[in-house]
C-alpha cells in the first residue's frame, strides 16, 4: 500500500519546515496557525513502457497558507510567503532525493501554481498552490 507511505513521508517533509506552523494531511478551511500548508491526492496516472513495469505519477495537491491578520498584505505576498515557499521547495527536494519508495524505484517534481489572497472572517489569507508529482516504478 503506497497512499499511506507517500502521505506520510509528505507530511513528515513538510513538518520539517522551519516556518511551518501546522500540516494538514486532509482538506481544512479552518486554520489557526500560520503559514500553515493542507495537502491532499489529487490524481493518479499510469504509464506502461512495456509489459513487465508499469511507472505511476501519484499526485498531490499542496497549499501554503498564511493568514495576514497583524501586517499587511504588501509584507505577507513580498516577503513571507516567498521565504516559506522557497523553504518548502527546499525541504522536498532535499528529502524527496532519495531514489527510492517501499523499494521502489522513484522521482518527484514539485510544480508551483498561482498564488491567492481570500477575504475570510475577520481576516485575509495569502495561498501559494504547488502540486508534488511522485513517479513510482512498479511492476505489472
């Protein structure tokens, strides 16, 4: 069983962040530290090269969110997100290097989407999306 093993070594990379304040490994609306990042599946695709081995892109659907409730904006989008984004970036790539997963063969490619500001009670949230590709080699 791969699922368990993959979220658990993400959540287990993402814990590691210095500027991380909670890890979510399920979709939450309601955070309470920040920056905070919620991560879940978001897809599966297969490629078979030939009959003996199929190679399995297990995706996930990362959001770094940090809450703007005593600066502004202009500091949170310019200073803090980037420094906890490139804190991220640099946590899965050191710990995603290991060439392995439950003895499979493995890669992984992070890819960062749009960033966000949303208004919610009583405060303003600034999300940067990223997705994690895993590459798993496994046999048929």
């Amino acid at each position: 069983m791969i699922y368990p093993t993959l979220i658990s070594k993400i959540k287990t990379s993402l814990e590691a962040v210095d500027s991380v304040k909670e890890v979510f490994s399920y979709p939450k609306s309601k955070l309470s530290k920040y920056p905070s990042i919620v991560f879940f599946p978001n897809g599966l695709d297969n490629e078979y090269n030939n009959t003996g081995e199929n190679l399995k892109t297990y995706k996930f659907s990362i959001f770094l969110v940090i809450g703007a409730i005593q600066t502004t904006i202009d500091t949170v989008y310019n200073t803090i997100l980037p420094k906890a984004l490139d804190e991220v970036l640099a946590q899965l790539d050191k710990d995603w290097n290991t060439g392995t997963i439950d003895g499979h063969r493995a890669w992984s490619q992070v890819e960062t989407g749009s960033w966000s500001l949303s208004t919610e009670q009583n405060s303003i949230e600034l999300t940067a999306e990223l997705t994690l590709n895993i590459k798993v080699l496994t046999n048929n």
